[in-house]
C-alpha cells in the first residue's frame, strides 16, 4: 500500500546527494516494503532502540519501528560516512533526538513514521520537522480542530465545504505537527497559540510567539491520497525528494 506513496517520477531514489546549506532532504520509507532486511536494519539499533522496538504488542508495530530508525540510521551514514553502530544519538531539553558527540550540530534530522509510512527530513543547519499521517476517514475533525487547532483554523475548517473537510484537516494536522517538531522546544502544548493555512497553499499565518521574526516555512509534501505530510523550517529551504531503498 504505502510503495505508491512515493511515486517514482516525483521522489527519485539515488544515492546520497550532496547536501547544500539551504538544502533540505526528504527522504520516503515504505514500511510495508518486503524487500526489507529487518534483521540486518535491527542490529544496527541501539540497545535502547532495541528495547524500544522489543515493547510492542504488535508485531507490525514492531517492525515498524525498527525499519524506520533503522532507516534513519542508513540515511544519516551517507551523509556522515559513518557504519550505523557508530552514530549516537542524544535528547535536546525537550525530547528531540540529536546527533551526539563528535557528530554534534553536523546535521539537523528529523522522524515521522505512520501506518506504512516514514519521512526522515535532513538538514545541515536549519531546523526541520516533518510528519505524516494517513488519512482516516472516521476521525472526528470538527470536534479536534475546535479543542487543539488556532481559533482561525478551526473557523476555517467550519468553512471549508464538507467533502473537503477530511483532507483539510489532515493537511492542516501535519503542518502543525512539522513545525512543532521543527521548534523544537516543547511548542507542541501551545497547538491553539499558532496558525498555518487551510486547504490552501502552505503558509504559518500565525507565528509562535517571541519568534516572530524567524521566517517560519511549510511545505506539502505529495504522497498520494491515503496519506498527508508536511514540512517545516525555520527558513526559506529547497527541497528534494528521495526514495530510500
């Protein structure tokens, strides 16, 4: 299912491109892929990682996880010209992995991963979050969007005609969810006290507050009809598309 998230003509799989300083690289996992070798992706984890992984109750969930931080991993070494056990990560203040020791402040990276799915957006000095969800059609938007969303989006969402609704909300979702990850510093509580646009062209309306100068940017990412993603940056970026695997 999730292999045609990542259409050939749109995200090119190639071998690690050079990574410009006003360039952000994201990268499409497919989770569901069978030609995943989870065996040699899981002994390329941390003992933590490991641990992680081995918590699930559901072997999907499971596998999941290992392919997309094993994934991260591969994708980090090319850049970093690096074996996976070598790389190590650390938490910033908030939670937010980062590159540790002699690696610090190399590259900026960020993970979204959901049923089928992952992103792994990489930077070398901007930061950047990135998110993905796949649309669920029961979700109940209206209600959500009037409890975490800005009261803009929520009027917008409101206004917004109802078979477009499901897609508006996912798209508005994963704006929100990137720049918060972009941030970095525990935004995530003040979902009401910023803005992106709406079933529209990808734009923060409303900045967090004391970052008003920062020049916040969001971008949608194509990645078929089951699925929304998005992401953000705390700067004007070009973006490249690339397939992993």
């Amino acid at each position: 299912m999730s292999l045609t998230c990542f259409d050939k003509t749109l995200w090119l799989s190639a071998p690690t491109p050079r990574l410009a300083a006003n360039d952000a690289h994201i990268w499409g996992v497919a989770l569901d892929d069978t030609s995943l070798r989870l065996d040699e992706l899981v002994v390329t984890l941390s003992g933590a990682e490991r641990t992680r992984a081995e918590r699930f109750k559901f072997a999907r969930d499971r596998d999941a996880f290992i392919a997309a931080h094993g994934a991260l991993r591969s994708i980090l070494c090319g850049y970093l010209g690096l074996e996976a056990q070598e790389i190590v990560f650390t938490e910033g203040a908030h939670g937010k992995p980062e590159l540790s020791g002699g690696m610090a402040g190399s590259l900026r990276f960020n993970l979204s991963h959901t049923h089928g799915a992952a992103l792994i957006g990489v930077t070398r000095d901007a930061r950047i979050g990135v998110d993905i969800e796949r649309v669920r059609e029961n979700t109940p938007i209206l209600d959500l969007a009037r409890r975490f969303f800005h009261p803009d989006e929520a009027c917008a969402l409101e206004q917004t005609p109802p078979e477009r609704q499901i897609s508006a909300f996912f798209t508005t979702w994963t704006r929100k969810e990137a720049l918060v990850k972009a941030h970095g510093d525990g935004l995530g509580h003040l979902l009401q006290a910023f803005a992106v646009s709406v079933d529209k062209t990808a734009e923060v309306l409303v900045k967090p507050v004391g970052e008003e100068k920062i020049d916040w940017r969001v971008y949608e990412l194509p990645v078929g009809m089951e699925y929304r993603a998005s992401v953000a940056c705390d700067q004007a970026m070009t973006l490249r598309r690339l397939r992993w695997i």
